[in-house]
C-alpha cells in the first residue's frame, strides 16, 4: 500500500509539472486516468503490482 501511494504521488506531481509547462493537456489526463481506472479492474491489475513492487524492491536495494 505505502508504495502504491508513493507511485500515485510521484505520477500525480509529474502530471501537475505537465500541465503546467503545458505539455499535457486536460483531454489528455482525463484519457490517462480512465484508463488507469479501467486498467486496475482488469486480470492486468495484479501483474502490474507485481512489476511496481518489483521496481521498488530493486530500487529500495540501491545504496548510493
């Protein structure tokens, strides 16, 4: 859960930056987001998880 939210505030302050160096459009969040929406209730949900907790497994294990 902690890193699924991590994930939504990371992808949520990359989208603010797009909109406001208006590169993304508000058509263009809004079909990103449905489809975010309809992706997490679909069989495709879980093996997204696993690539996200995967990632940041690999990532939690860098020491810099």
């Amino acid at each position: 859960m902690l890193v699924s939210m991590s994930a939504v505030l990371l992808l949520g302050l990359l989208i603010w930056f797009l909109l406001r160096i208006r590169y993304l459009r508000l058509a263009d969040l809004l079909l990103c987001g449905t489809f975010g929406f309809l992706l997490s209730r679909t069989v495709a949900a879980p093996v997204v998880q696993a690539l996200l907790d995967c990632v940041s497994g690999f990532l939690g294990g860098l020491r810099f």
